[in-house]
C-alpha cells in the first residue's frame, strides 16, 4: 500500500529522532505550540466486510495526572468523538465517550500493572 501524507510526516519525524535531530518534529510542534498532550493523524479499518480505511486527527489534553481528554475528527469520513478518562486509582478508570455516529457510553476500565 501507499503512505498518506500524514503517514509520511510521523515516519519522517520518527527517522529524524532516531539520527538525533528533532528539529524536524512536526507533530511535537504543533502539539506545545497549542498546548496538547498527544496530536496523531490515525487510520481505522471499519469493522464491517468492506474493510473500509478511514483517517482522523485526534487530539487530547491531559489535566494533572487523573484525568485526560480527547478529541476525534474525520478526516475522510464524518467520524466526530470526544472522550475523557478519570483514573479512580492506579487499577481503575472511568472512560467516558460520546459520538456522533455511535451514540455515548460509560464504562469502568480495570488494569492490573505489573
């Protein structure tokens, strides 16, 4: 297959990082210039037969250590989601997330961490 353009960007600033030169960190750039924990195009194969690809940007903000916010958006198809997590404990946290598509959900996330 094909890298998107996207795709080409995250590979060439993990390249740069591994020479030792992060002035080519676009991603990193935009992700202090706004101020955000984590910025990432990603792909998702849809769930159903057709294997449909679909692009989105997601971008997030962490608020201290608990707790963490995110932000989904298409970019070739109309997915539009907004999560948070609030960790309760070190085992468990409280997902939340609503979507345009897919309705809203609560739910209880328990991890043991070895």
């Amino acid at each position: 297959g094909q890298l998107s353009i996207f795709q080409s960007l995250q590979l060439a600033s993990i390249a740069g990082n591994f020479q030792g030169k992060k002035r080519f960190d676009f991603f990193g750039r935009i992700r202090k210039s706004f101020g955000l924990s984590n910025f990432d195009f990603k792909q998702e194969t849809s769930p159903n037969d057709e294997g449909e690809i679909s692009e989105y940007i997601s971008v997030g903000k962490r608020f201290g250590e608990k707790f963490s916010l995110n932000y989904d958006q298409g970019i070739n198809s109309n997915r539009q989601r907004v999560s948070g997590s609030y960790s309760v404990s070190p085992n468990l946290s409280l997902d939340l997330e609503a979507s345009a598509s897919t309705g809203s959900g609560v739910g209880f996330e328990w991890c043991k961490r070895y």
